[in-house]
C-alpha cells in the first residue's frame, strides 16, 4: 500500500490553489467538475514525489454544510526550516509555531495553518 493523497474540502478553491502552489511549489495536476455531484476537484502534485493533495469545492451549500473537517495536519519534510520559513512568510503567511527544535534534538519543527484552517507541520531532520 502506498499514500497517495490527502484531501481537504474548501469554501474557496482559488485561494486554496494559491496558497499550495506558492507556498509548497505544488502544481495543478488535474482540475475536474463533477456535475452529478455539483463538486469541483482540483489535485496538486508535488513534483519530486507522489504525493498529492485533493481539493474538494462544493457547489452545494447542503453538502458542504454536511462535512465536519477532521483532518490532523499535512507534515512536508524540509533540508533548511529557517530558509523555508523566511520564502513561506514572504507570501504574507503567518506561523502558529515559529521553528522550535524537538525535545531530543533531532528535529526542528514549525506549524502554520492553510486558508482553510488545516495544520501543517514542517520538519527539518537534524541526525
């Protein structure tokens, strides 16, 4: 079994679109309107891996109102957090958790939250 995606449902695609192609260098990978479920899904790909994230926009408000968002944190792996940190708050991003470094010392660790509310978490591996 591999990981394929993560999904978060948006109240407003183009914003979210932003934020992860600017911020994470994720490009538009696939743009599809599901017209039998009045949904609007955009996947971005990262594009040293497979990784990708779905974004789901409801056209109707029944459906969106519906869905309770449980969803954790994405986590992305980075070789220099203060670099990217410095490049992600130049896109006017705001840290919850400025750079901190794990209680053994191995990892430096940042939190920040997307336009929709979701956590996420970057690591910088130290060992």
């Amino acid at each position: 079994m591999k990981f394929i995606h993560s999904a978060i449902r948006t109240g407003n695609l183009n914003k979210s679109i932003d934020f992860y192609v600017k911020v994470f260098g994720l490009t538009v990978r696939e743009k599809r309107y599901i017209e039998a479920h009045r949904t609007t899904l955009v996947f971005l790909k990262d594009t040293t891996t497979d990784f990708e994230i779905e974004l789901i926009a409801e056209d109707n408000p029944k459906l969106l109102a519906q869905c309770e968002n449980s969803f954790a944190h994405f986590a992305f792996m980075t070789d220099d957090i203060d670099r990217d940190v410095k490049s992600i708050k130049e896109n006017g991003v705001t840290f919850s958790k400025e750079p901190f470094y794990s209680m053994d010392k191995s990892m430096k660790i940042a939190f920040l939250n997307d336009p929709n509310g979701i956590m996420i978490e970057l690591i910088e591996y130290l060992l």
